[in-house]
C-alpha cells in the first residue's frame, strides 16, 4: 500500500513539473496548400516548361512504366489514360505524356491527342549533332502508330507516316546504313505484317529507306519489348530478331537498296529473351554458337 501511495505521490509531482503551453503559443497547422512539396510543370508551346524544383515533386507515371536514364537525366512515361483502348501491352492504359528528370528539374513533352503506346522511349543520335534525341510511338486520334522524333528541348523535329492502324514496335538506333549512316529500326504491326523498317532523318521527316518482312519481336498482350539484339559482323551492324513461330532467330543487315537477312539459326525451343553481351548472342539465358 505505501509503494502505492509513493508512486501516486511521484506522478502528481511530475505533472506538476511541466511546462505550461497557452494557446497563442501553439503554432497552427498550415494549409494543405502551405505545405505541398508539389509542383507541375508548365506546359509551353515550344513543347514543355521546365522549372525549379526545390524539394520532391510527383510525376503521376505510367503505372508499368520503365524509365530511360541517359546522361544525368531520367525519361519516364506519365499522365496514364484509357482514351486508346488497343490494348496491345496488355491493358488499355496509355501515358499522354514524357516527363524528364534532371536534378531537381523537372520538364513534361505533351503528346496529346495521341498517346505513347510503349513502356519506354528511345534515345539516339539521329542527326549525328552529338546530341540524343529522343523517340516517341505516338497512337490515336483516329489513326494508328507514328514514329515521332523530339530533340532534348521538347520540340518535335521529325516524325514519320502514320499506320492506318496497328502498332510499331520501335527497336534501336544503330549505324545500320551502309555507309555506316545512323538509322531508326522498328517492326510495323509486328503480329500482321512483321515488316522490318529502317528510317533516316531527313529534314522534319523520318523517311523508310528500306524494309523485310516475316519477321517479329513481340506477342499481342506481352509486356517484352526485348526481343531483339544488335551485333557486329566483319564490320557490319546486324538485327537480331526472332522468325515469326518465335523459334529462330534471324540476322538482319542493310544493303545499298534494301536489306537481308544474313543467316538464320534454329533455336529448338521457343524464344523468349534476346540479349547480346561481348557481341555474343544470348537467347533464353544460353550461348548462340
């Protein structure tokens, strides 16, 4: 009983201690808008406004989104939307916009009306400026897919014809000319058509300077977009791609009027990855001799 009373008297003793705070000395909560660690970016007409950003801010990004880092920056797809319904990745949500990240700046380009179907754009140096520029698959607004080029300010500089509809799986940009020229490669309606297509950059257009077909990378619903490989051969940039039944890969290199395919190797399994490491071709995690 007198433990009891001790620590009763002892609690009594230290309430009594504390300081006492009035309410004018209480600092209020801000407002919401007071502490918002957010800014948006400012779309302008040249493409995007780029501002300052002092603190986090959020991106609202593609929910499968696969972010491009390049020199100090980070490319991601945001602003997700259900305005194209294709569907072609798996889902009908779509980014409506490319946001990059530098720092703690922060830029948008704005594709609207259409979307960027894909997970990712592509940089390359098309213009052999020295600078990348960066690659968009643009689908909708009553059409189907178009390649579109931007340069690193936001501003469109070239893009090319447009697919009545279907899609183009854009692959990479490689010295495949064959006079050692930088081209965009990609496959048109990779499940209808499979057309290999290369573009140059000339002037505001991305012009098709030559094709092949019967070949794919890509399985409707599939969020693989790696189907696909470059090495070199006695000089030579080749595509690697797998044949349409996805159980050989093929060699796909530029001539003076067009393209070929160099060789053509039976896998024995299906294909499901595609990679090159030391220039050595690696498919399903095995060696290609």
């Amino acid at each position: 009983m007198k433990t009891y009373l001790l620590i009763f008297l002892l609690l009594l003793f230290t309430i009594g201690c504390q300081p006492q705070i009035s309410p004018e000395e209480v600092s209020p909560l801000p407002e919401i808008e007071e502490i918002s660690q957010y800014d948006e970016p400012i779309p302008v007409d040249s493409g995007f406004g780029e501002i300052e950003q002092e603190d986090e801010f959020e991106i609202n990004p593609l929910p499968d989104a696969i972010s491009v880092f390049d020199n100090g920056k980070e490319y991601v797809l945001t602003d997700p939307t259900l305005e194209y319904t294709h569907g072609v990745l798996g889902d009908t949500i779509e980014a409506k916009s490319l946001t990059i990240i530098e720092g703690n700046n922060i830029s948008k380009i704005e594709f609207s009306p259409q979307i960027f179907e894909g997970l990712y754009p592509l940089l390359g140096d098309l213009n052999g400026d020295g600078e990348k520029e960066i690659i968009a698959t643009l689908s909708g607004n009553g059409a189907g897919a178009q390649l579109v080029v931007y340069d690193q300010m936001g501003d469109k500089i070239a893009s090319s014809d447009t697919l009545s509809s279907g899609w183009r799986h854009a692959l990479t940009v490689a010295p495949f000319g064959p006079d050692g020229g930088w081209e965009l490669v990609d496959i048109s309606k990779p499940h209808v058509s499979k057309e290999v297509e290369y573009f140059q950059l000339k002037d505001d257009k991305l012009v098709k300077v030559a094709s092949i077909q019967r070949y794919s990378t890509h399985t409707i619903g599939s969020r693989n977009l790696e189907l696909f490989g470059v090495i070199v051969e006695q000089g030579r940039y080749l595509l690697i791609v797998p044949t349409p039944d996805f159980k050989s890969i093929a060699a796909i290199g530029r001539t003076s009027d067009g393209a070929e395919e160099v060789w053509k190797k039976e896998i024995g399994e299906r294909i499901y990855n595609i990679s090159v490491e030391d220039n050595e071709i690696i498919v399903n995690g095995k060696y290609v001799s």
